[in-house]
C-alpha cells in the first residue's frame, strides 16, 4: 500500500509556486532539485518543498492537487502560512541526499 502525497514547493524569492502529487516525496523533491523535475521547475528553480499533505488513495490526492492548482494565489499563500508560517524548508537537503530517501 503506498502513501500519496500532494506537495507544494517555491523559489527563494517565494513568487513562483509549484502543486505537485507523488507517492515518493523525498525522491520527488530530490528530482525537482536535481533538475530533474520537470522545464518549469527547472526554469524558475523551484526547489524548495514547503507544504505536504498525505493521502491513503490515489483518487483523494489527485482531487486535492486540482483543488488547489485551482486556488488564487492568495489562498495558497494561507494554506502554507498556516502550515509553515516561516515558509522553512520541510527537507534537508543533505538528508535528501542520502542513501535512505533514494535507496527503493
């Protein structure tokens, strides 16, 4: 059984955000650091994980990414201020980088 997440990554300057769904968010977010993650997180370099969620079924994540890939700006802005009122990043880069979040 695995766990899906929804995740919400930005830049330094915080003007670009990036919604994603993953049922792997330590590798996911590795990807997206490594370059690996897609032209317009590569673009803007959106690296920087500061939301999650966790979803038992597929279904129920896919739906929840849409929701909030449909939300202002303004109210994405609230749901990670209220999560992450600092905006830290939620993954060390090192921990990342180490053999228990790449390892299958």
């Amino acid at each position: 059984m695995y766990t899906y997440y929804v995740y919400i990554l930005t830049n330094v300057k915080r003007n670009v955000m990036y919604v994603g769904v993953t049922n792997d968010l330590g590798r996911r977010v590795v990807e997206h650091r490594d370059g690996k993650g897609g032209a317009f997180t590569r673009q803007y370099r959106v690296n920087t994980l500061v939301y999650a969620e966790e979803f038992e079924q597929i279904e129920e994540a896919i739906a929840r990414e849409k929701q909030i890939k449909g939300w202002r700006r303004s109210k994405k802005d609230a749901l990670v201020e209220a999560a992450n009122p600092t905006w830290s990043d939620l993954l060390d880069w090192n921990a990342a980088k180490g053999p228990s979040l790449r390892s299958g």
